[in-house]
C-alpha cells in the first residue's frame, strides 16, 4: 500500500482483481478499482501526489502508471522482467523498478515517464532504499538480492554498483534457513535525516543498522522472525517491523536500536507502510 502525500486516499495493489484499489483514507470506502495490465506487486506514489506507479509482477514486465485526478491508467511502461517492487526516488524525479527474473533495476524518468537507465544485477532485485546526496538528488541505491545475506551498493550517477557486503552473523540467534522464499534479507529504510541505513535478515531475526555515509555498523536488533518489511516515521524515530514468523510488527527507537513494542496482528503480515492522514 502507499498514501497519497496529502494523506486524503490510501491506494492498495489488488493481486486477485488486477487493480490498483483508491480508499477514502477518512471513510476507508473503495472509490475505485482501477484495472491494471497484468498482476500487481507493489506501489509507490509520486512526491505530488498525482500519479500511482504500480509494479506489474508477470512477463513480460511493466510499471502501470495510475492518474489519481481520474483513477485510470493512463500509460503502461515496459521493462524488462516482472516487477517485485517499484518506488520513487526521494527527490521526485525518477521512479525505480527491480525485476527478479531479470535481475534487472530500471530507472524511468518521472517527468517524461520514459526509462532513462538499465543495470542487470547478478542476482534477482528485492527490496532497495535510496540515499540522497547534499542537493538533494539521489546519490545511491541499496539494494537486497536474491540468494545474498547482505548488502549491494549502486552508484546512482554512475549508473553501476560500487561495493557490495555480507551482514554478519549474529551470536546467539538461531539461525533460520527454511522459507526464505530466496530472499534472506528482505526489508530496508533510510532516516529522513539521511544518517542511518536499516535492513532485515530473514535468517537471523535481527534488524541492521548502519551509518550512513560511511555504512558503518551502528547495531543490531532482534525484531522477530522472519522479517519482511520496514517503515519509518516522518520524524524517523521509530521503525516498524512486519515479522511474518511471528504475526507481530514491532517497533524500534532508532536512536537506541530498543525494541519499543511488539504488536499482535493478522497471519504472516508482510508489506507495511506508513501514512499521514488528515485530522
């Protein structure tokens, strides 16, 4: 799911229909299911709110492009592979797919909605998170890999990776290798303020941070089993986790990397997001 930037819809990938669902984020009514070219994955929304992108999970590969003054589809953009996931880079100006079959990143410019650069990677493209360069544009991407307990770093203006590493083992915590699903790290943040990298690991429950610019370790935390997915705060001081092992989110203060709460929810919850809603 995503929100609208002014927090007056929610907008929600729907696999079984093939659409893209607008909610009324004060009634949580369906205004509109906008059908799609194929099954949805995920969804992001563009910094001004006037368009949804949603990543097409089956070949050969689009990113559907939603009018939100409408609710249709104005445009399909092909790429190359299935979409796992689609985002828009914190700047505005490009939006950002990953393929898994294709092991392949694809940046579309957001004003043309044309692809403005390819890089296949050596491995299928999971989750990815955006770090922004003192003018605000994007410097890097992070991102997780099928298969890869660790981290992958790309050269936003560069246009190819720069470093890649392994995330360390964690003494004490059981080690988990079944139902990884091929993704032993699956969940990423970036704080608002810019200065700290998270990342899940499915294997050993623990979330990682990281310093950012120079990506050293801060610390860890066990968040539960197997965890899927991180959102942040406006503010940045509190993480939420989907711990799918443990049908829970759980919490963090990421100035302490203290586990504030942990918090019952429906089976095997996985995507989560956060969403400022009108008072």
């Amino acid at each position: 799911m995503t929100a609208a930037p002014d927090g007056s819809r929610l907008y929600f990938t729907n696999e079984a229909l093939h659409t893209v669902d607008a909610v009324d984020a004060q009634t949580f009514a369906v205004i509109a299911r906008v059908p799609l070219s194929g099954r949805p994955n995920n969804i992001a929304v563009s910094n001004d709110g006037k368009r949804v992108y949603a990543g097409i999970a089956q070949a050969p590969g689009a990113v559907d492009v939603i009018d939100t003054a409408t609710l249709t589809r104005a445009k399909s953009i092909a790429v190359k592979g299935s979409i796992h996931n689609v985002y828009v880079t914190p700047d505005g100006k490009y939006v950002v797919s990953g393929s898994i079959p294709n092991r392949m990143i694809t940046v579309i410019d957001q004003a043309t909605e044309e692809i403005a650069w390819e890089l296949q990677m050596s491995a299928g493209i999971r989750p990815m998170a955006f770090e922004r360069a003192a003018d605000g544009s994007t410097s890097r991407i992070f991102v997780q890999l099928s298969d890869y307990h660790g981290i992958a770093v790309v050269d936003f203006k560069e246009r190819k990776e720069v470093t890649r590493f392994e995330t360390p083992a964690i003494p004490g915590e059981v080690k988990h290798t079944e139902g990884l699903q091929a993704a032993p790290m699956h969940g990423f943040g970036v704080t608002p303020d810019g200065k700290l990298l998270l990342a899940t690991s499915k294997v050993y429950s623990t979330m990682y941070a990281y310093s950012l610019p120079d990506l050293k370790p801060k610390g860890t935390v066990h968040v539960g089993q197997h965890p899927e997915w991180v959102t942040l705060t406006p503010d940045g001081k509190v993480a939420y986790i989907a711990a799918a092992g443990d049908n829970s989110v759980t919490a963090v203060d990421t100035a302490t990397l203290k586990v504030i709460a942990r918090i019952p929810v429906g089976q095997v919850p996985k995507r989560n997001g956060t969403a400022l809603l009108r008072p």
